[in-house]
C-alpha cells in the first residue's frame, strides 16, 4: 500500500506492523491446513520464522518513533 501524504511517519510504520501481522495470521492458517505435508510445512514454517523476524524488527524501529511524537 502507498503511503498516503498527510500520514506520519508512525502512522506508516503502525500501518506496515498491522499489515505484517495480517500476513502472520495467514501464515498460521497455511501451515496447519499444511500440517500433513511434510516439506510444505517446514517450508511455511520458514517463511512464519521470517514474517516474525519482520515484525521485530519493524516494532523496533516504531518505538522510538512513538516517543519522537509523543
């Protein structure tokens, strides 16, 4: 998604973690529907492993943007 002009930095930060989390809850779903398949699970579970990496790292960098605007 653009960013919109009028949005601070914050908010497309808050905006990038809801989207991140959306994808997590998917990934979840993928891989217990996977659960059966072996190497389909393992990979899913890779990429769950990467989506919370993600989401780490972008809260990371929200912080301190929370107490810039705060």
């Amino acid at each position: 998604m653009i960013a919109s002009v009028n949005e601070t930095p914050l908010e497309v930060a808050t905006r990038h973690i809801a989207e991140a989390e959306q994808r997590w809850d998917r990934q979840i779903d993928l891989i217990a529907k996977l659960a059966r398949n072996g190497k389909a699970h393992t990979a899913a579970d890779e990429r769950l492993l990467e989506i919370r990496a993600t989401l780490r790292i972008a809260r990371a960098q929200q912080a301190p943007l929370r107490d810039f605007e705060g």
